[in-house]
C-alpha cells in the first residue's frame, strides 16, 4: 500500500508526460495566446463558477501558473497537441487530503480541438500520475449536470458517478447541480 510520496519523490516526479497525441507540461509565457484563443469565448466558461473571461483574466491565469510551485501536490498542465505544437487544453491533479490520498482533477480544452479524444487522453495521464507518482488512492471531480461532454469524459476513463450534488455551486447568479464522480486506485 503506497502512502504519499517523499519531498524526495516528489522531486524526481517528471516535470512533462506523454501520450500518444499530447504532451502535458508545464505552462509557458508563449500559451498566453492560445489560452486567449478559446478562454474568451462563452462555449468555455459557460458551465464554469467564473464570470465571462477577458484577455485581462487570461493573462492572469497564465501569470498564476507561472509562478505556482510545480510538484507540491498540485499540477496544473498544459495539454499540448504535439501535432500543432501549442496549447490546446489544460489539465490539474491538486492532493485535497494528503492523510486520506485523495485528490481531484479539472480539465478544459480549446472547443475546436474537442471531439478528438485529447482531453479524454489528457485526463486519463494525469490520473495515471495521481495514482502511480502521486500515491492517491482516490481521485474525485464534478461537472455542471447539463455539461454532457465533461461527465461523459469521466465515464470514459472509469470513473463512476457517486452522486449529485444539489444546488453545489453558484454560478452567475444561479445555483448549479453538479455530478460528482471518482476512481480509486484499485480501479485502474
């Protein structure tokens, strides 16, 4: 039974995975564009607790994980499209509860790349890494009821539904269910 890694192995965690199709690596000033090409536009943040994004709020968040510590329980990713050769998506691992090894996920990808099954690569890497780098044994995440495309990606990659979670977030003013889904470690 794997408990959580050492400072030492958290060290020697790789700062990039691969997949077929992607490369999950850490952020890059040159992302600014690519993040700006889809964060701004409704069919991205409409499920999500955020206000409508901005250029403003893009370079932000850009700025954020630049300068977060990469390693220290939390990966924040960007999925790169190794055949474009830029940023498509971004993908997260973050340890909510070291004590119990459990953490979550969240994921966002550039709409005119969805469709292709990246995202659904990217989700089932990083999970990979929770499990086998990270020592998590259960990874959780939610998505807004009417987001058919993200519960049914979490689906695909074996995790089960647990629940709903009624009225869980506000979001522009109006309260939200969300579904609530994991996979542990013996599932994978």
């Amino acid at each position: 039974m794997r408990g959580r890694p050492s400072e030492r192995a958290m060290m020697s965690i790789p700062k990039e995975f691969r997949t077929d199709r992607l490369r999950l690596r850490p952020f890059r000033g040159e992302d600014l564009a690519w993040l700006q090409a889809y964060t701004l536009e409704e069919a991205f943040w409409t499920f999500l607790p955020l206000e409508p994004q901005t250029r403003e709020s893009a370079a932000a968040f850009l700025d954020q994980r630049l300068n977060d510590a990469w390693g220290e329980g939390e990966f924040h990713c960007a999925v790169e499209n190794l055949e474009a050769g830029h940023l498509i998506g971004t993908v997260r691992i973050t340890e909510q509860a070291p004590k119990h090894r459990s953490g979550n996920i969240g994921y966002a990808i550039n709409p005119r790349f969805g469709g292709h099954g990246y995202m659904t690569e990217a989700v089932r890497e990083i999970l990979k890494v929770g499990i086998r780098e990270l020592g998590l044994h259960r990874i959780w995440a939610t998505a807004d009821v009417e987001n058919t495309a993200s519960w049914r990606l979490m689906e695909r990659v074996g995790m089960e539904r647990e629940g709903l979670l009624r009225q869980h977030q506000l979001v522009r003013g109006e309260w939200r269910d969300s579904y609530l889904y994991s996979v542990l470690s013996g599932d994978t």
